[in-house]
C-alpha cells in the first residue's frame, strides 16, 4: 500500500520515462527487415554490458557500452555498421520519445522532489532530457557515472540518496526494469515497479511496494 511518507519521487530513464525502442524505425531504416530485433538486441546487450563491465572492475561511461552493445547487436543479425551508421544510431539514442501518459503524470507530483537516476552517463542523459518535452519537469538528475558504480549495485543507489537529501524510506524509486526494482528494493528504497511488458516479478525474494502498467497508478503515492 502506498505510504505517506514519501518525499522525493526518483525516476529510472531508459524504458521508464523514455521508450528505448523509439530508435527502432532509424533501425529498420538502416537494416529492413530486421530494425525491430536490432533494437532488441541492442537493448538486453546494453543491460549485460554495464553488468560485465561492473563485475570486472572496468567501468565504462554509457555511452561508450551503448556502443559496445550496438556494434553486437548488428554483427549478430548479420549486418555491417560503418562510421556514419554508427553515430546515426547512436544520436538516436540522444532522442528517445517518452511514453504517453510522461509528461501529464510528472505534471502532478511537481510538490515533490523529481529527480531522475539512471545508469546513463551525463553526455547522454543531459540531452536526452534538456530537448524533451519533460525538461521543465525534472528538478534533480542523478547519474551513476558521477560514482562509476552501475546499478544495481548497493553503492549506486546509497549516493542517489545522499544527492537527494532525504531518508532511505521517504524514497518512490520507479522503474521498467525488474533488476532495477530488486536493486532498489535491496537497498530500501520504496519501490514502484512499472511492468510495461506484464512480466513476472523477480524470483529474488523483494518484492515491489507497487506495481502497475504504467506511470498512472504512481499517482495514488502523491498526497
């Protein structure tokens, strides 16, 4: 049940606020016929990636393992990436469209703190949001580059929370992503699973505080 107590609302980025398979047409534009499963791998290579390299010690900036991902994803459909491709892709990335119902959800907890936290590094995040419709929206962005720890690692979401000012338990964390959820939910984070693709819950025993389809039932959270 939703709690009272909350006073910052944080915000996942990828697959949360922003659609990330909105890069899928300039996929299909390059690649037809195959633009769709591209993205696809593009996406679920980005997420290994980050986890790789966080395992290993050898942290990358985002942008650098969204690279990484792409240059996989098109070798594995059997396609080549030139220069030009490359950086095409890639500004995509710099211009996600966000979700439907974004923009009017964020417009009505704006007596709450907004902040976002995500795994992108500030030269893809900050454009992202400064030519969005939402910038006005966003009072904090939180990036784990600033700590070079990926999510879901404990450290990651224990420096959100010295950025954000408040108690561990006044926290909304939301996300699309499962892993992303457990991670907040491990470190005690109130937590709102937003499960846009009506996936199961995580077998890892933390469950989410709420969850719902869309951006919509996190509204029950803002009085």
């Amino acid at each position: 049940m939703p709690q009272q107590s909350i006073k910052a609302f944080v915000f996942d980025v990828y697959g949360t606020l922003f659609d990330v398979h909105s890069v899928g047409d300039n996929c299909e534009k390059m690649y037809p016929g195959k633009g769709t499963e591209i993205s696809k791998t593009w996406r679920e290579k980005q997420i290994q990636y980050s986890n790789l390299h966080q395992l290993m010690g050898n942290y990358q900036t985002f942008l650098t393992v969204t690279k990484e991902a792409l240059r996989y994803a098109v070798k594995q459909h059997g396609e080549q990436l030139d220069q030009n491709s490359e950086k095409e892709l890639i500004n995509s990335y710099l211009h996600l469209v966000t979700y439907p119902e974004v923009k009017e959800v964020l417009s009505q907890i704006q007596n709450k703190k907004i902040a976002v936290f995500s795994n992108g590094s500030h030269d893809m995040l900050d454009p992202l949001i400064k030519e969005s419709e939402i910038s006005s929206l966003i009072h904090q962005l939180i990036s784990v580059d600033e700590i070079k720890q990926f999510k879901p690692t404990v450290a990651s979401y224990d420096y959100a929370l010295q950025q954000l000012g408040v108690q561990r338990e006044e926290v909304l964390f939301m996300s699309s992503n499962g892993w992303d959820i457990s991670g907040a939910k491990n470190y005690g984070f109130q937590t709102a699973w937003i499960n846009r693709k009506n996936l199961p819950v995580e077998e890892l025993n933390l469950e989410p505080n709420s969850i719902y389809q869309n951006l919509q039932g996190i509204l029950e959270w803002k009085d």
